[in-house]
C-alpha cells in the first residue's frame, strides 16, 4: 500500500525548493519521525563531546545531477534523500564541517534512533561497495525500490530494522 500521499506530497513536493540545485539542510523537510530521530542524535552526540550539524537533508534531482556532473558522486540519481527519510550529519571541528573525523560513532547513534547509518546499511557483516560515513535514512536499503517506485512510503511505526512491513 502506498502512502506517499502523506509527508512526500503534502511537504516536499509542493516545497519551492523542490527542484533547486542548492544544498539544503532543512530539518522540516524530514519527514517527522526521522526529523526526530536526527534532533536525538545531534543530542546524544553533543553528549558524548562530538558537535554535529545537519549538513544536508533534502536533494532534488537537479542537484544530485549537478553533483554526479561534478564528479562529487557516483550515483546519477538521487535516492533517499529526495524523500525526506535521509540526512547527512557532518562534525564540526574549530567551527567549521568536517568529513576527517571517524564517524564510526554514528553506527550506533542511529541505530538506537530507529535509523540506518551509510556506514554499514544495517549490515555490519557485509562488505559494501558504496559506504557513506556521515549518512542516516530512514528505510531499509531493501525497500528502496518499492520507495523509489512510490509504492511504499513509511508510517510512523515502521521500522527499517524489522523483517515486516509497519
């Protein structure tokens, strides 16, 4: 059942934002329960000593197009991020974003915060081609096509750790 009805069409498809080619680090346009989610990490980071910003949230396609144009990716398509279920969260070291720190610490974070870290995909024992240190999404790497198809978008009670659908 699809529920892209819900956050995707009512908030980010109407956004003016929706095609642009900045970068936007825009907590609203998280979908509420990832927005959460991120809010508790930064917290539980800043706990731990570590001073974490929200880098990067929603990306259109223009922008990921611009970036893959760039060689600043490998991925010509824009995934997660398009939909409000994905952030970058970068350190910041002396005022200033850094990607030099060892983001191992956000594995468990986002875990314990219902989401999954680009570190691992939520499989620690995998080798994964495509790593992505300071990312967190919320959906399985598995339901990504349903998403990506608008067939499937999360409620508030899925869980992407879980072997069923919420």
């Amino acid at each position: 059942m699809s529920n892209l009805g819900n956050f995707y069409q009512d908030v980010i498809s109407i956004d003016p934002r929706f095609t642009s080619v900045d970068r936007i680090n825009d907590p609203m346009l998280l979908e509420p329960v990832t927005q959460s989610a991120v809010r508790n990490i930064i917290a539980s980071a800043a706990q731990q000593g570590i001073n974490l910003i929200v880098f990067e949230t929603y990306r259109s396609q223009n922008r990921q197009a611009a970036l893959f144009a760039q060689g600043a990716t490998t991925l010509q398509t824009v995934g997660v991020h398009h939909y409000g279920l994905a952030a970058d969260l970068v350190c910041l070291v002396s005022g200033e974003p850094s990607w030099r720190p060892s983001y191992a610490f956000l594995g468990p974070l986002a875990e314990a915060n219902g989401l999954v870290w680009g570190g691992n995909w939520a499989e620690p024992n995998v080798l994964h081609s495509f790593v992505d240190m300071d990312h967190v999404q919320r959906i399985a790497v598995d339901m990504q096509p349903q998403l990506f198809a608008g067939t499937f978008y999360p409620d508030n009670g899925y869980n992407p750790f879980s072997p069923t659908l919420a």
